[in-house]
C-alpha cells in the first residue's frame, strides 16, 4: 500500500455540495408523465440525494477521515472499501468504514457508493482481465475510487420469456446495434437500477447465473459489459412512484422522506457508450468468468451484511421501544422473540467477522472474504428479513396501526385532549408515542417497507439461484465429495454380516 511518503497524495473526494452539484447533469429521468429537470432539487428524490451527500461529507470530517480513509497505491485518498484489501487487517479496516457510513442512514439506504465499491475496487488489480480493454478498467478504478464516484448496477433482463433463448428476446434484453470508431450503441432494458437517479454512472452486466446461459455463436451481440454515464445520449430511466414524494412530513414517514431509493428501470435507446467504457465487447467467455474473477460477490456480501446488521440494530431498538409503550416488555414471550432478534443480528456481525479474519486470495495481491462464507451470508441475509417482520406482526401485534391520519391531526382543535389521554403509552405522551409508531410503521408496514422486505429478499438474486450457488460452490471446492465420503465412511463401518470396523466387531 502506498503511504505518502513514496507517492504525492491527492485528495479528489467528492464532498457532499459538489456531490449534489455533480448529479445535475441533463440525465433522463423519467417521473410522473415528465423528465426531471435537477434531481437533487425534485421532491421525489432530494432528501434521499442529501441522505447520500452527508456520506460524501464524512468523508471529510477530520474525526472519521482515518477510519474512512485510505491512500491508495496511485496516491489518491478514498474510502477504504474503494481499493483492494491485501490482508485481513485491511478488511476488518474497510468493515468499519461501511461500518460507519451505514450508521449515518441507520442501515436503510443498500445502495450507497460502497456497495458497488465492491467491483470497482477490484479493478485495480484485475484490469488486465480485460484483455483489450484493460487499460479502460485501469482508468475507471482510478476515476471511481479518486473522486469515491457514485455507480448504481443492472444485471437482471426484463421479467419476460424466461424460458425462451435469448436470441429471441433481442428487442427487449440489451444488445448492440452497431460500434464505429468512437463506441458502441445499445438498444435493450434492464431491472431494476436502485438509486440510480443518485449515481454518476450504471454498471451493465450479468449475474453469473444469467452468463451461464449464454452460447457461443449465439448470444454475441448480448455479450456486453460496460459502464454507461447518467448523461449517455440514449439513457432512460424510468422510475418507479416515490415514496419521498408522497410523505406528508417526517413526523408521519421519518425514513420514507429520507431514504427511498428509487428503483428504477433502465432502459437503452441506441444509447452510445464511448470505447472507453467499454469492459467486455461480444465476449462470451470473458462474460461468463467476469464475476467470480472480480471478487464481487465475495466482497458484495461483506457490504450488505455489515449494512443489515446497523437496520437490525435499529428494528431491535424500535422493538424494545416499541413494547416498552405498550408495557409488554418485560412478558417472557416478549423478551424470548426480542432475544431471538438480537441472536440474528449477532450472528449477521458473526458472518461479517468471519469474512474479514478467514480471507482468501483473490486477484493479484488482493484477498476477499471467503466465498462460501459470503454465500451463507446472502441466503442467511435475504431469509431473516421475513423473520423480522413476522416478530414485529406478532410482538407489537396492533399496537402500531393505534395512531391518527397524520401530523396535521396533532394541532387539530378538538383532537387535542385525546391525544394526550387514549394515545399516551407506558411512560410515553400520547404525541411521543405516535411518534414512535409511525417510525415503527414506516420501517415495517409502509409502502417504503414492503419495498424494503422485496428488496431484501430478492436484491442478492432469486431464491433459487441463491442456493444452487451456494451448492455449486461446495462442489467445485470438493466439500460435497466430503460429505457424501462422510457417509460411505459410515456405511463402511458394517456390512450384511455385522461389523467391519475394529470399535464394534468384537
Ligand atoms: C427492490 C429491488 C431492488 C433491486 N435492485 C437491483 C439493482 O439495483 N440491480 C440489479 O441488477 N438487480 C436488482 N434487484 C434484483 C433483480 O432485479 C431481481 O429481482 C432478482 O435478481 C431476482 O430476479 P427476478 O426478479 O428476475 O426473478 P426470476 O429470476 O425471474 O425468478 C423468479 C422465480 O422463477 C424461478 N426461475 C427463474 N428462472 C428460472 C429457470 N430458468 N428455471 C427454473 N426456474 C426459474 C426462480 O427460481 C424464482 O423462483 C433488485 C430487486 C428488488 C426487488
């Protein structure tokens, strides 16, 4: 790792201000029947863009900027999960600079820079991957990690003919129409893009399942992953409703108003991406190994555990609160399914912990968490959110749906008195408990939370996939074989006649 005695050191690091700035840049985002004209600005999503720039700012607050940051070997400052880690203390290093990122929006924002810091940092030992294009990885590693640049992803085809080849899917999935001299233009839509609105550019790839299903001789023209800027000519991007939008104050939505990222759809229209940008150009082969190559997934799972274990911290506050206004608090039930919540969580920083110390070698001179660790990680992960919200169902049970249409009826003539007496809970003034509970249903019961549950579940891949990786894995690193030996070992110990090994025979 370069210190800045042998390299001059830059520090190029967006602040929060010139993040904001850097997002009106003419890009094409489409809401409510129009194209906005500055997001940062529009109602539907500026506070979730401010919610990212206080993330930018911590970058440069003299009391976090050691363990946020790093000099990395081209002498640029950046976020410590922005460049390779070379061991373990580099890990555990970058988990506590997700760490603290994660806390500044209390868990609720998956996809703040960090996590596609998980790919991109790779590039600065993984460019030559890229064969022909390598000298554009190496550029974009230093672009991305140098200003801690801002990249949404879109991996997954358009819900539409699963079952059918993908050359018959050409109108719809992304696919070239031509290169010349200057790039390539692609024409094609792909789901869903969260927070793209926020970011600077999408990463266009594949999911290691969907490249497994790609043929030679076939699926060229498909055989693309590039970099698209927000502002590419021909980029659209089509946003789901806003929750921002539709919150009345954060008294009646604290995290809807503030932390929605829009999940978008993204949508290519002949949209010219220049060379430079370029990463794998109608290359099946270098499609289908792109990914485990990259450490992505190994390092994508370290950044989405450490950011569910800060949300579950905050649900387990929420729910000793919670019941603590209820007076149910101290009932043996209570206190077994609060337990229960606590063990999840320890056992997300447990994972967390386990990839940082137990790393394997990656590409170059990088480690990456250990893959089958990750893999646990992401199923036990998209499992436990569910859990989650079937304890708040049945511990808080109705206690969060006792409340008032909104911040509107607080100040009402008339509604006054009975809010202070029928809403107050244990402890707790009636206008204090509302409080606390809409906070409680905007986590686990509103729009934004159903969103929420559907993004734990599916963000990391569909449940299917999720497993069949995890047992892929196991096979080709030779566990499954010791399994089953395992059970031949067993079943060798007896035979029809009784039994073979020594320990029992006589
Ligand atoms: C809120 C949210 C945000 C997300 N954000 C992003 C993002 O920013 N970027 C991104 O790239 N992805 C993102 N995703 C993930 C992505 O968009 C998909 O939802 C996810 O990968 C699951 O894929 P799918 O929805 O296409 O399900 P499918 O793959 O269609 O799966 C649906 C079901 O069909 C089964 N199935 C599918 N194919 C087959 C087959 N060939 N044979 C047999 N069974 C099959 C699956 O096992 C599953 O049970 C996000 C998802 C959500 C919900």
């Amino acid at each position: 790792m370069a210190t800045a005695t042998q390299v001059q050191e830059k520090n190029s690091l967006m602040t929060g201000e010139s993040y904001l700035e850097s997002l009106n840049d003419g890009r094409e985002i489409w809401f409510d029947g129009e194209i906005i004209d500055n997001v940062a600005e529009h109602p539907a999503f500026r506070n979730a863009a401010r919610s990212m720039a206080r993330l930018y700012d911590a970058l440069h607050d003299p009391d976090l900027q050691d363990d946020l940051t790093i000099v990395d070997q081209f002498g640029n400052r950046t976020h410590r999960f922005f460049t390779p880690s070379y061991s373990a203390e580099d890990l555990r290093r970058s988990r506590t600079a997700i760490d603290i990122w994660q806390r500044i929006n209390y868990g609720w924002m998956g996809r703040s820079p960090d996590y596609k810091a998980a790919f991109m940092a790779q590039l600065a030992e993984g460019h030559s991957f890229y064969g022909d294009y390598a000298d554009n990885a190496l550029n974009w590693y230093k672009k991305f990690s140098s200003q801690g640049l801002h990249l949404n992803h879109v991996l997954i085809d358009p819900p539409m003919n699963r079952n059918k080849p993908r050359t018959e899917t050409r109108e719809v999935y992304v696919s070239l129409d031509k290169s010349d001299d200057k790039g390539i233009y692609v024409s094609g839509a792909k789901m869903v893009a969260t927070g793209c609105a926020l970011t600077h550019a999408t990463f266009v790839g594949f999911t290691g399942g969907v490249a497994a299903m790609m043929q030679e001789g076939r699926d060229e023209d498909m055989a693309l992953v590039f970099i698209a800027e927000m502002d590419s000519p021909g980029l659209k991007v089509i946003s789901r409703p806003s929750y921002e939008q539709k919150a009345v104050s954060p008294f009646d939505s604290p995290l809807a108003s503030r932390f929605d990222e829009n999940d978008a759809v993204m949508v290519f229209e002949n949209c010219f991406v220049p060379w430079e940008n370029v990463l794998i150009y109608r290359d099946i082969d270098r499609v289908k190994q792109f990914q485990a190559e990259s450490g992505f997934f190994n390092r994508y799972n370290l950044q989405a555990a450490v950011r569910l274990a800060i949300k579950l911290e905050f649900c387990i506050g929420l729910m000793i609160k919670g019941t603590e206004a209820s007076g149910t608090n101290n009932f043996r039930g209570v206190q077994a399914a609060i337990g229960e919540l606590v063990t999840m969580k320890d056992t997300i920083w447990a994972l967390t912990t386990a990839m940082v110390n137990d790393p394997e070698p990656s590409i170059g001179k990088s480690v990456v968490p250990n893959l089958q660790t990750a893999a646990a990680a992401r199923v036990y992960t998209t499992n436990c959110w569910t859990q989650v919200r079937n304890t708040f169902e049945t511990v808080l049970a109705g206690a969060p749906s006792f409340t008032i249409s909104s911040v509107r009826d607080m100040d009402a003539p008339g509604l006054s008195h009975i809010i202070d007496t029928y809403y107050q809970g244990t402890g707790l003034e009636g206008r204090e408990r509302i409080k606390l509970f809409n906070l409680v249903w905007d986590a686990l019961y509103s729009e934004f939370a159903g969103r929420h549950g559907l993004y734990e579940r599916n963000y990391a891949g569909n449940k299917d996939q999720q497993r069949m990786d995890a047992l892929r894995w196991a096979t080709m690193r030779g566990q499954v074989d010791g399994y089953t030996g395992l059970v031949d070992q067993a079943m060798s110990d007896y035979d029809t006649a009784g039994w073979v090994h020594p320990a029992w025979k006589n």
